[in-house]
C-alpha cells in the first residue's frame, strides 16, 4: 500500500541555509519536483549573491539572508524587482530568521562551524532539522543531542551515509545495534602510497571519484575527514559508541551504509550515487515520494569493500582519538581541520601537512572535558588561532 500525502495538505514550508552549495541547490531541485508538497520559505548564503539572487527569484521564499553583511546592497539591488521578498544580512540574522513561525523544518547545509548557532535555534524553536551540516555534531553533538531532547525537536539526517543508517533502522524499533558499517569511497587516492600523497595537488584531491560535492568537503573526502568526522555524528545520531562503528572502504558507492543487529543480520541501503535521495526522505519522512532517479543496476558492477589504511589516512585516526578523548577536543580537531583544507586550497601547506598541522594543535589548545557552548566558541577561536601559527611559521 503507498503511503503518499494527500494533495490538499498545506505545503511544508522549509529554510534552506546553504542553498547555493552542493546540497542546497540539490534540495531545491527536490522542491521543485515536488511542487505541491514543499515551499521554500527563506534561503541563505555566505558569498554568492547572484546564485541566490536567481534562486530567489525562481522559489520566491518570503526571506533571503546573505550572511557576508558586506555585500547586502549588492543582494538588495539584484531582487529589487522582487518588492515581496525581504533581504536580510549577517549571521545574526540567520539565526533570527530559522525562529520564524511559518517555518516546518530548516535544512542546514552551511559548511563549517558557522552552521552550529543556527542549528541551535532552529531546534529551540521546534523546527525540524535536516541535518546535513557534518560540524555541529562533530563540534557539539551532546550539546545538540541535549538540546534536541530538551525542545523534543526530531534531527532527521541527510548525509547519504547517516540517511542510510536511519533508513536500515525503520521499523526495528529497540533492537539493538551490534555494529555501524560506515561506508567510504576511499577517495581519489584510495590507492596511492604515502611517497604519492606527498605530492599531490588540490587539482588532484578535487577530482572525487563518485560524487560531486563542495570543494571543502571534496578536500575532506580525500583526507578521510570527512568519514571520521561522520563516525563522530553516526556516535550522537545513534547512540553507538565510537568502538563499535566501522569504517568499510567501499570504491563504488553504493552501499551507503549498514546496520548489523545482536543476530547477527546486516541490514544495507543501495542506491545510485544521488544526494536528491537522501535530502528528499529526510523531507517526506517516513513516507517515500517518486524521484526522477537513475535506477541502480547490480549487474553493471562488482561490490568491494576495503579496510582503510590509518597511516596513509592519519585524519581519519585522528578523529577516532578526538571521539576517545571527548570534550572539547573534536571542536579542535574541526577548527584545525576548516585552516588546514582552506590552506591547502591556497598553496599554503601540502597534503600531507594538513593532518600533521591538526596533530600538533590537539595538543596544544586548552582542553575541556566538560565544554559548554561559550566553550566551544572559545575553543573554535583559540584552535584556529593555533593551526594558522603552525601553517604559517613551522611548515
């Protein structure tokens, strides 16, 4: 029997923060398939004023937020023709704009740490969140968790592998996890060897094998931060200790993740390579919609998985050290790593350089077992302050 929602249902009304990147535009072209059921009440950008200018004036949201304040009159100007649609600016505004009533659910998208304070009132305010900003559980996940609880607001996740999890685990009510299987693509040097690594180029990182992503998280996918980072969110999203999530090198993504349960059963999510899949179920939760979708072959292709190699990859080992210390110490490891992926991006360090850079600035930003939000605050400061010394003056 299809479960589909009735047509005279009002239209859920959604904030996309970040919707000029990788997954906002991807969002929208959801929304635009699914016309009757979704509308986008405000967008939001950080620099690319004429994507979202177009966005606007295709969507027509009540709200657009630039959060660079420096260029609000360029925004202004280019939606002028659009006398119904209010123009905003600053990060301030972004949180004030994630409260507004007619909001049902904000899909946060943004990259970096600057997607953690709107995530925070978004979920205050009980809107629910399509999480597929990867920093504010790396950053803050018991806080977020806590939170989350506190204003019983749902974190539905978005990222294809966290999608997947989720996906495996409907309808398996209590049962228990045995074991989380993180999937990886392994990135564009899966196979390279550590003499290799040290000379690659951000031309070469940025040329992913399977997805097309932004350039940060293209970077973090080479490095395998991206995947450690993704053990810390599947530890808060889960409730499963980091000990008993593993990471499966799997080259041609198509299992996005899986669950084994106390019997021993695994449970996978298959599909084509296309994040339309996971952002829409994250909207149309727990039903699903048609999507014009290629079709997985099984036959076309061999499925292999892989162990990853902790040397070659020190990120990704970095990051299970960060989750086994706790506290604050994944906010350092984020903060380092936004320097270190922007250094690289600028001819500033090699790529071999970004993990010894984290390294060093794990041990020496102030640590704190028990960090609240001003702590994290503090710590995201002072960690950045930290790997730009060391990239600057020790490399």
């Amino acid at each position: 029997m299809t479960h589909q929602q009735p047509s005279e249902a009002p239209r859920k009304q959604i904030a996309i923060l970040g919707s000029t990147g990788s997954i906002g535009t991807q969002a929208l072209q959801v929304i635009a398939e699914h016309p009757d059921m979704y509308e986008v009440y405000c967008l939001t950008a950080n620099n690319r004023v004429e994507l979202l200018a177009e966005q606007a004036r295709r969507f027509k949201p009540a709200a657009v937020v630039i959060a660079n304040e420096d260029r609000y009159d360029e925004l202004k100007a280019l939606l002028d023709s659009e006398p119904d649609i209010k123009v905003y600016a600053g990060a301030k505004a972004i949180d004030e704009i994630v409260e507004a009533g007619p909001i049902d659910m904000v899909l946060t998208a943004m990259v970096g740490f600057a997607g953690l304070s709107p995530t925070i009132h978004a979920i205050k305010a009980r809107k629910t969140i399509c999480l597929a900003n990867k920093e504010t559980l790396v950053v803050a996940g018991e806080l977020i968790c806590e939170l989350a609880s506190r204003y019983r607001t749902p974190i539905l996740p978005v990222d294809s592998e966290h999608s997947a999890i989720f996906q495996c685990l409907a309808g398996e009510g209590d049962n228990e996890i045995e074991k989380i299987l993180l999937t990886a693509s392994g990135g564009p040097f899966r196979n390279y060897t550590i003499d290799q690594l040290a000379t690659v180029t951000k031309a070469d990182a940025l040329r992913h094998p399977t997805w097309d992503m932004g350039a940060k998280i293209t970077i973090d996918s080479a490095t395998m931060m991206n995947k450690g980072f993704e053990v810390i969110e599947a530890k808060w999203l889960f409730g499963v200790e980091a000990d008993r999530i593993e990471v499966l090198v799997h080259p041609q993504s198509i299992v996005h993740s899986a669950v084994q349960f106390r019997d021993g059963a695994v449970k996978a999510q298959l599909g084509v390579p296309d994040m339309r899949l996971p952002i829409q179920y994250a909207f149309s939760y727990p039903n699903r919609l048609s999507l014009s979708s290629e079709r997985l072959d099984l036959f076309s292709r061999p499925l292999e998985f892989f162990r990853p190699d902790l040397e070659k990859f020190r990120c990704l080992a970095l990051a299970f050290e960060a989750i086994r210390r706790g506290g604050n110490m994944p906010c350092i490891v984020n903060a380092a790593n936004e320097v270190v992926n922007r250094g690289f991006l600028e001819d500033r360090c090699s790529f071999l350089q970004m993990s010894e850079i984290i390294e060093k600035t794990m041990s020496r930003v102030s640590f704190a077992a028990a960090p609240t939000y001003d702590t994290y605050v503090a710590t995201d400061h002072e960690a950045r302050k930290v790997a730009t010394q060391i990239m600057n003056y020790e490399l």
